[in-house]
C-alpha cells in the first residue's frame, strides 16, 4: 500500500474546537476525525489507532543496549519523532496486525500530524513524520515457526529461573502477547473453582479477556509468586518484575520478555527456528488445534476480533502439516543397483 494513503479532507465545517496553547490528544484527535474523515468505518479505525498510540507505552532501545522508556502522551505537543519510531516498532513487529491494517494504523497517524500541521497546531517536519512512519513493504507469507513439544519441554527446562519459566509458561500455556504479558499484575492472576485464570486487560483491540490455564502452567506461575515474596490478591504489583524479587526494578519491558525468549531457545539448543514471543504463541495456537480447539475457540483464546485472518492462518498452518504427512514417497527400491534404484 502507498505511504500517500491518506483520507480525503472533508469539506464538512470544522468543529468549534478552539485550541488555546498546547492541545490534549483527545480533544485534537476528534477534531481531526471529524473535519477529515468522512467514512463512518475509516473513522472507528482511526480512532482506535490514535488512542492506541497514545495510550501505548512507548520505549526505545538506546546504543548501550538498555530500554528508555518515553514520556506518556497527554498533548499533541508531548509528540517527539522518538514516539513515532516506537509505535511503528511496535506496529511493524511486535503485534499480530495483517500488513493492511499495519499500514492503516500508520496511516491514520500520519494523516492526523498531516491535518494538525497545517492547522498550526504542531511544528513537526512533514518530512520527519512522512519517513518514521512509513508504510513497511508487504511481506510473502510463511508458515509459522512453532515448537514441538519436545522442544517446548526443552525451553522450559532451560529457563534460568522461576520467573523466567513463568514468562514462558504464559505464552506457552497461555497464548499471552509480550506487550501483554508486560502488564500483567498480580491481581490480574485468579483461582476460580474449575481453575486458574488469567486476566488480560485492553490487550490487542482494547478488548479484555479471561484465559484458562492448565495445571502445569499454574504450578510455574504458584512457584514464581513464593519465589518473589508474592501471594495471589497481592493489589498493584507487576507479576513480572525486571529482577525476582516482588517489584524489584520495575515492570518487565516487551523487550525484554524478547531477550528471555532468545535466550533460552538458545540455551536450549533450539536450531533452524527463529525464536520469538509469537513463536511461544504460535506453538501455543497450533498446540490448542491439535488438542481439538475450534476455530472460534482458538479466536476467543487468543484476543482475535471475530472473522479474524490471523485465526484462519493458524488453521492453514496446521493443514499443511496434514497435506505434508499424505504425501506420497517415491517409489525407492531398498537395495542399491538393483533394477530401477535411484540414487
């Protein structure tokens, strides 16, 4: 999709917004929505996309390696090129988005700076917003990279420590997001009568949900919470912090949770994949098909919209491994030069 996709000015009358000094976020987002963009459906995208990038936590990594986390975005003027290059990070290849709704996300931003700039509202370069928030080149589609479980039962083992085998665990077991495993909270872990769950709140498409866990991810999850001094109610307190101990350094980054992962694939002896947070999602996804999950199951499980692709490709996967397994051998006799061995 070109980067000039952009919508249509309206020729619908500006809303009477006064700005005065530096305009909120929201207050110059709905004034953009309802001066410039005329389509009822464009307009709910766009909106979604503008408060997600708002809302979002924006962290970069510096050259020495560590993770610098950015100002919150409350006014248009809190907008640095900084934030535009996290959220196109995170858009581009942290989060499950089709490479359509990829570049509608950045679209949506880059017209709205497009409109503010010419209502004076920011001094932003066209230039500066234009490159870090271009549109990514559409990708050929491959098939998901998944563990087996032998594999799986490998990274577990490999895990340097109780909480590091907890990330993992709820994304194995779990299906969770990096971005939302990060903002897991204590209280966010619940035992009900058939079992544990987890909470996940506002992740992909701001939609909550419940995610049921097995009794082996469960246990991880009981011993990273005795290991860190945690019990389950604890209130305000991140399930995963940057060191073991309850709260101690701070909320996990994404990043982070990224560096677990490789790590200990690594460790592992995990060769011929990429390893990744998707991948423990992917490998979660494939597993819950196998075990005889539904395709709507599967959505529900994994916080997809409802006729979502990203839960038909799960579906395509697992065919594959189907057509793969009836597929014919040649006809290779046993025994070397006898009549029509092929080398």
């Amino acid at each position: 999709m070109s980067s000039d996709y952009l919508p249509a000015m309206s020729t619908r009358a500006m809303p009477t917004q006064v700005f005065e000094g530096s305009a909120s976020w929201e207050s110059a987002t709905t004034s953009y929505l309802a001066a410039a963009v005329d389509s009822p459906n464009t307009e709910r995208a766009y909106r979604r996309h503008l408060r997600g990038f708002a809302a979002h936590p924006h962290q970069l990594e510096r050259g020495d390696g560590e993770v610098a986390l950015l100002p919150a975005i409350h006014q248009l003027a809190d907008v640095t090129p900084a934030h535009l290059l996290s959220w196109r990070i995170y858009i581009t290849r942290e989060c499950e988005l089709a490479p359509a709704s990829q570049a509608q996300a950045l679209a949506a931003l880059r017209g709205f700076l497009r409109w503010a700039g010419s209502m004076g509202l920011h001094g932003m370069n066209g230039d500066t917003y234009r490159e870090a928030l271009r549109t990514p080149r559409i990708s050929t589609r491959r098939p998901y990279d998944v563990l087996t479980d032998g594999q799986t039962r490998q990274v577990l083992a490999a895990a340097s420590g109780s909480r590091d085998r907890a990330v993992l665990a709820v994304m194995l077991g779990g299906g969770l997001r990096s971005a939302e495993v990060v903002g897991l909270d204590v209280s966010h872990l619940r035992q009900l009568e058939g079992g544990m769950v987890l909470y996940v709140e506002q992740g992909k498409g701001r939609k909550d949900r419940t995610v049921p866990l097995g009794r082996d991810v469960e246990q991880l999850l009981l011993e990273h919470l005795d290991a860190a001094g945690m019990v389950l109610g604890d209130h305000s307190r991140p399930l995963f912090s940057r060191d073991d101990r309850a709260g101690s350094g701070g909320r996990l980054t994404t990043r982070s949770v990224q560096g677990i992962v490789r790590r200990t694939a690594s460790h592992a002896g995990i060769m011929g994949k990429r390893c990744s947070p998707h991948t423990l999602r992917h490998t979660y996804a494939i597993r819950a098909l196998r075990a005889g999950a539904s395709e709507p199951a599967i959505g529900k499980l994994l916080g997809h919209s409802e006729n979502s692709t990203a839960t038909r490709r799960y579906v395509d996967h697992l065919e594959l491994d189907e057509l793969r397994a009836v597929v014919p051998a040649l006809p290779v006799l046993e025994s070397p030069g006898a009549p029509g061995w092929v080398a």
